[in-house]
C-alpha cells in the first residue's frame, strides 16, 4: 500500500545491511510517519508491547524478525528458547505471535547454532511475504461482498469497520480493509464508516490515516453511533479483523465488536469478519471461557493525545482524579452473530464445519495426532 504515492510494507528489513528491521511507529500516526530501526530483541519486544506495531499478522511477522535479531547475538539453545518465550509473552490475545514463533522454533531447532542466523531470516521473510499474500486473497474473496451489494441496488456502498485491520495491521492489505481496497480498486462506490476505536483510537488515528491516504472516501464516527446508523439504514455490510478466532467461529477482535455484532443482528446488517488461516486457533473452541482478554493500562482510558489548536502533540487527562479506570483490549463475539468468514481460501459459514471445509487438512492432521 501507499503513503503520499511511496509504497510501504509494515514491516521490512534494511535494504542496506539486510539485517536490521524498520517498521512504521504507529503510535506516532497520524501526526507523523515515524521508521523505527530495530536491532536487537529487546526493542522487538517493546516495538509489540508498546504498540509501535499492533494488529495479530503484523505482531507474528514482527516477532519472528525479532527472533533472528535475537540470534545474532546469541544462536545457542538456550537463548533461543529464553528469548522466544520474552517476545511470546508480549502480547497475551493474538493467537499469530504464537504461531509465528511456534513455527520459528520448530525450523530452528533442529539446526546448529552456526546455521540459526541464515535461516531465521529466510523463515522470517518468508512468514512475512505469506501474510502479504493471504491478505491479497482475502481482499479478492471479500469485495464479492460488496459488489454484490452494489449490484443489487443503486447508489454507494455503506460499509462499517471497527479498530484497524488495515495494511497497518499486517504485512500488506490488511484484512477487515483489503476488501475495501480491492472493491475501490475495482471502482466500486463505495463509503467506510470508521469508528474512532476508543481507548487507543485505532480507527481515528490508523483508519482513516489509511483510508485517506488510498482516497477512500469515510467518516470517522463515534464509537456509539453504529448502532443509529444501521436502525436508519446507513450501512449495508460490517466487515472487522479479528485477533483470534476459535475452531467453532467466535472471534476475539477489538474492545466494542461484540455491541456492534449484536447491532448488526438486531437490524438484518451483516456482519462478517476477515480473517487468514494464522488467526485461527484450533486448540480453542469457546471463545468466551478460553480466550485470554488482555487488560492494558488504565492511563489509556484516563488520557488522550492529539494535535492541539497550536500544532503541537499534547496529552491531556479527560477523567477527574480519583476516578479509576478499567481497560480490557479486547472482547468476544460469538459465531451466532457472525454472518460468515473471509479466508485466504474464501468464505465460509462461522462454524466449525464451515472452517473445516476451508481446511480439510486439519481433520487428517488431528486424526494422525490421535492415532
């Protein structure tokens, strides 16, 4: 994708010394397009913890670059096992960073320590050119959704999306937006309604950033204003990212999701979710009881930063003193009120069934399992 006509990957190494890992400081967008040069696993580490870079593809890719910064300065055994359970720990809810992590270690343990570095980087790059593609095939296998809409009755197409799933929040595409972008690529009319995301504001600060710069037309609204929206009939289809989605089809995403689910039911709005085969957690079948919520820091209730009236980036405290306050990430969304799955592989019904005709290879790999 593009910013101001320069095309960008989230994520990518120095085309100089080809060790040594960019990536685009989200916490600084949109006020600024800050490159942040990583160079060893700690800052790694604090790039996924500190949200420099958010959002489940974008974390596995990142954390497996993390880990070849990690071997350069020690390929042993021991380190590697330590410093992938450091960068594991990071971030409790996106199911990709233990997968991507997972499958690091399973092609560099069996290595010797003189080879680990080599390889690490070709896992790596090969994790993060996979993701750019399955968000790519994401894009074609969603804008059916919106064309068909589009076919069906004139006038533009209404769609509603909540946090970022954008490019910036994998590799390239994103997937939540990919089918937007393909749709508008294709020169369908369409229209994004951007909730702002509160607490961290995701869908205002990256959203819209991204949408703006593609020249997709939006309108960032306030959390609360979805459901008004569907009860008069403003928008035709939701499409949300998601940062785990059980084997049955529940899916965790972005605090706020599961009210704009239960909107959507309520009104005959669609609401579907775009998600690659990594997202997927097929240990997991309740959502609800197993998916860890990871709680964040309450100062990002209590405060907000923006551009003040004077130019300058200020932050400000919008809650009295004394008040606490309490930050749950994320929620869950039961497949119930999930129209349906946007896979690399197409689209399939919210339920283990429909996940399962996607990715038949499961069945075999579990009946091998237990056997």
């Amino acid at each position: 994708m593009k910013i101001d006509g320069t095309p960008y990957r989230s994520v990518w190494l120095d085309t100089q010394d080809r060790w040594s890992v960019h990536i685009i400081d989200q916490t600084k967008l949109p006020w600024s397009v800050d490159i942040v040069q990583l160079t060893d696993v700690a800052m790694a580490g604090h790039a996924i913890r500190s949200m420099q870079v958010r959002g489940a593809p974008l974390i596995g890719a990142v954390a497996a670059y993390g880990l070849a910064l990690a071997l350069r300065a020690d390929a042993g055994t021991t380190a590697l096992e330590r410093d992938a359970a450091m960068l594991n720990e990071t971030r409790p809810t996106a199911v990709n960073l233990r997968w991507a992590l997972d499958r690091m270690l399973a092609r560099l343990r069996p290595l010797p320590a003189a080879e680990r570095v080599r390889a690490a980087y070709a896992e790596a790059e090969l994790i993060a050119d996979e993701d750019a593609a399955q968000c790519a095939a994401i894009g074609q296998h969603g804008a059916s959704l919106i064309a068909d809409i589009a076919v069906r009755r004139p006038g533009r197409v209404n769609i509603l999306t909540h946090c970022n799933a954008g490019w910036l929040a994998t590799v390239d595409w994103g997937t939540a937006l990919a089918p937007i972008y393909t749709a508008f690529e294709a020169k369908i009319d369409l229209h994004v309604w951007v909730d702002e995301t509160r607490p961290r504001n995701q869908g205002a600060f990256l959203t819209a950033f991204e949408l703006g710069k593609h020249g997709v037309a939006h309108t960032v609204i306030a959390d609360n204003a979805g459901g008004h929206l569907m009860q008069h009939g403003q928008v035709d289809l939701v499409i949300v990212g998601t940062d785990r989605v059980t084997r049955t089809g529940d899916v965790a995403n972005k605090i706020g999701t599961y009210l704009k689910a239960l909107a959507a039911a309520d009104n005959g709005v669609p609401f579907w979710v775009a998600t690659p085969s990594t997202t997927i957690d097929w240990t997991v079948s309740n959502g609800v009881r197993d998916i860890p919520i990871e709680e964040r820091a309450a100062s990002e209730v209590t405060t907000m930063t923006g551009r003040a009236l004077d130019g300058s980036i200020t932050t400000v405290r919008v809650v009295p003193s004394g008040s606490h306050a309490a930050n749950p990430a994320f929620d869950v969304t039961p497949a119930r009120l999930v129209s349906g799955l946007i896979t690399e592989r197409g689209q399939c019904d919210a339920t283990e069934e429909g996940l399962l005709s996607l990715f038949p290879e499961r069945v075999e790999a579990e009946l091998r399992q237990a056997s």
